[in-house]
C-alpha cells in the first residue's frame, strides 16, 4: 500500500478490533483485517490468521496467547533453541516433539546454509532438556521438515495448527506464518494431524551421546559477502545512507524495517517503500514517488534513477556503512 504510515498505536487498536468476535457483525473487524493486510503486516480473522513474518507475529500475540488454554500439543521444530531460552512452564503441554535429526545430511546442509554457528548443539541441548525436564517425548527424524508446526488439541472442536515456513537460506524473523481453527479448516488441522503421526513412526529415540560429524557435509558456493543475502534481507538487516543533498553533501541514517515501513530517518518525504526486482522505489507520506533507485552491484549501493514523475532531488545515492560507520570499499 503506498499512503500515509501507520503508527503502532493504529496497528495495535486494528489488531484489537480484527480479534474482536462482537465487532465481526457491523463489519469493523473485516475493515481491520484488510487495513492491517494492506500494511503488510498481517491478515487476521475468519478462522484463519497469516503473518507476514515473526516479527509481524510477535506483534500481533505471544507464544503464551496462541497455546491459551490449549491441554495437549504435538510440535516440530527446526532447531529447539526456544526451549534453551525460555522458561520450560511454557511448553509442558506439548506431549510428542519431533527435532531433526543433527547428524542427517539435510540437516547439516541446512546448518551450513544458514551460517548460524552450533545448530547440531542447540537440537543436543533441546533434547535433553525436553526429554530429561520438562518430560516431553522426543524424536529425531532424518529429514529435515521445511516447517515449525504446532497442533494444539486436534481431537476437540477448539482444536487449531500453527505452521512457520522455513527454508534453507532463510533468516528466523523473516519466515512468514499462518494459523488456522479447526471449527473453520477442520480438514486442515486433521491433515496436519495425520502427516504429524505418520512421521512419528518414522522417526527413533534420540541418540545424544553421538557427537554430530565435525566435517562439512560439502562446501557451499559462497558468492562475495555484499551479495550474501538477498537485497530485502540486506536492506532490513544493514545499515544505509541517504545522500538526500547531493548538492550539499547532506547526508542520514535510513532504517529499512519490515512491511515496507521507514525507522530512523524516515519522515514526510521518505515514507514508505518497497523493492522491485533490484530497483528500490520510496514512497512519500501523500503517496507520491519520492525518488527510484537501481542497485549498483559493482559500487554496492543504490543510485538515482531519472523519473519525470519523482519528487525528490536529482542523483540521491543510498549506500552502506559497516559497524564502524565506515563505508566499505566495493
């Protein structure tokens, strides 16, 4: 949506309302959800709610507010960090959790493509923890399952699943979501039910006292650091510059945050954006183009791109500063 910003105070009482079953009726709750949807936030409402990411989740509810009064929950997780970090109360109504197994092929290829040190030691930790504390039955499975699945109370009426996509390459708060209520997809929480059983069977005890193998299951192409990770990814994750007065040198921070939204530096002018292919387009708070920009591999920034409609200055550049502040060589 290219328009005004909204500010979390308008997002949070949006979420309210598209939550809100008394609202549903005068149809203020359908208008919340498309407002929120349209803001790239989140679809909420009518049984079935998606998250754009983990940050869009968090947003909208806690792990405590989805499970609510939920008794029993099969889980598959990817990695089991959660566990290690949060208090173990939190998970006691998990009765079955399938963890990849650490010492697979697959699991050691998503590992590498991640670039997260210790995975295979987080899935070790986890186990122990869930099996030896908070006694959950636990089992490996070979395949690396492409999803984060929660299936709360599948055999009741109030039963639901929350499945988190994940894929190798994939950055954890980035991974978009989606939940469903068996009162309104019930063939949906049936299947997930029905695939979460026929691999337990195929799944085996864990065997923690085999140390995962040490040696790369192969080295992975690794293209130059500046083009590591997708241009999103980049924008989101590092730190630019606008030189939004070339004619004066003038020079600010800009923050690229989740649902095409601007943090530090944003205002009036540079309000929304959104990328298209490698050309970055920013938005002003009336809508207007403020100015387009086509990334330059060979210099690693975004430079100005000539449009009779933009309302910005002639030849802004948009480029990145490491940790230090400084602007790295190309």
């Amino acid at each position: 949506m290219l328009g005004i910003t909204m500010p979390d105070w308008a997002q949070s009482l949006l979420q309210a309302i598209s939550n809100s079953r008394w609202l549903r009726w005068v149809g203020l709750r359908q208008l919340a959800s498309w407002l929120l949807a349209r803001h790239g936030r989140a679809m909420i409402g009518f049984g079935a709610d998606f998250f754009s990411s983990r940050v869009a989740l968090e947003q909208h509810r806690s792990f405590d507010d989805l499970i609510g009064g939920t008794e029993s929950i099969d889980a598959i997780y990817i990695t089991g960090r959660s566990f290690i970090r949060n208090d173990s109360k939190r998970f006691r109504r998990i009765r079955r959790l399938i963890l990849p197994d650490p010492r697979s092929d697959s699991f050691r290829f998503y590992e590498q493509s991640t670039g997260e040190p210790n995975l295979s030691e987080s899935v070790l930790r986890a186990t122990a923890v869930c099996r030896d504390d908070i006694k959950i039955e636990v089992r490996w499975c070979e395949a690396m399952v492409q999803q984060s699945v929660l299936i709360g109370d599948s055999d009741k009426s109030t039963g639901w699943v929350h499945v988190e996509l994940v894929a190798p390459f994939s950055k954890a708060n980035s991974r978009p979501s989606f939940t469903v209520t068996k009162r309104r997809f019930e063939n949906v929480v049936n299947s997930y039910q029905e695939i979460f059983n026929q691999l337990w069977e195929v799944s085996y005890p864990p065997d923690t006292s085999t140390e995962p193998p040490s040696k790369p299951l192969r080295k992975l192409p690794k293209p130059p650091a500046r083009l590591a990770a997708p241009l999103e990814s980049r924008l989101l994750n590092e730190t630019w510059m606008l030189t939004f007065d070339p004619t004066r040198s003038r020079v600010k921070q800009l923050d690229f945050l989740n649902g095409g939204l601007f943090g530090e530096g944003g205002n009036h002018n540079e309000t929304r954006w959104q990328l298209k292919g490698d050309v970055l387009e920013i938005y002003r708070e009336t809508g207007a183009l403020q100015n387009r920009f086509r990334y330059d591999r060979a210099g690693d920034r975004f430079v100005w791109i000539k449009d009779a409609s933009a309302k910005g200055l002639d030849h802004q550049v948009i480029y990145r500063v490491d940790r230090s502040g400084s602007r790295p060589s190309p």
